[in-house]
C-alpha cells in the first residue's frame, strides 16, 4: 500500500485486549446519589518491527483508574 508516495507494509497482527469494571452507588436522598468506580484495561505485549531496519520496540499496556463522584437524578 502507498501512502503519501511512501509504500508501507502491514502485518495482519491481533493482540488480546480485556477490560473489568466494578462500581458502587448509595443514594443519599431520591434525587442524589454519590458513587465510586474502578477500571482495569489490559492490552498484552506488542513487538513493532520498522521496515527499514532500527530497533524494535516492545510495549505492554496495563492501566487502572478510579472514579467518584456525585450524581443528581432529575
């Protein structure tokens, strides 16, 4: 495939990638509720090779967050 008058090769490559959730609410009135949320994302280990030769690069991603906050119902 050529883009911009360069050609460049793609491989055909799949990497396993997951996601897990967990959350808690507590209503604090009909109207409001404040809540806490946590997240984990996991992408593996991906090896780039360049084409025109150099190093290659190996990169794993994990990632975690967390979340609270307050919520109105209208």
């Amino acid at each position: 495939m050529t883009i911009g008058g360069v050609e460049q090769e793609f491989d055909d490559n799949y990497l396993f990638a997951a996601q897990a959730l967990a959350g808690v609410s507590y209503e604090l009135s009909s109207s409001w509720s404040i809540y806490a949320e946590t997240r984990y994302n996991y992408a593996g280990s991906i090896e780039l090779e360049p084409t025109a030769g150099g190093a290659s690069v190996e990169a794993d991603y994990n990632g975690f967050s967390c979340l609270a906050g307050l919520r109105y119902k209208f």
